[in-house]
C-alpha cells in the first residue's frame, strides 16, 4: 500500500453506474466500505456518497 493514499476517502456523485465503479475501484485498491451510505435529491438527480476507510483504520 501506497503511503500517500488518504486514510479516509467519502465518495460522491450522482447515483449511477460511474459512481458504482468509483466505489468498486476504491474497494480493488484496498478501502473497506465506513458506514451507510446517504443519498439526497437535489432536485433534478439522487446523489450518493459513501465513505470508505483502509482496514488499518478501523479498530
């Protein structure tokens, strides 16, 4: 693992199959999904966020 990557990352952008890949990516490069995710309307889409965590991280 790289020592420049953030220990906490929070993820967002619309609901969609992007977003899904972003969230797949950070999982491939060692991040464990933190918490629930939370969605909004903003009033023309649903955004999405969800944060993710290196496993050293969490104790």
């Amino acid at each position: 693992m790289s020592d420049d990557k953030p220990s906490y990352r929070l993820l967002t952008g619309p609901d969609d199959h992007a977003f899904c890949v972003r969230v797949s990516e950070a999982l491939a490069e060692g991040y464990v999904l933190y918490g629930s995710p939370a969605i909004t309307y903003n009033g023309a889409t649903c955004i999405v966020a969800q944060a993710v965590v290196l496993p050293e991280v969490v104790r």
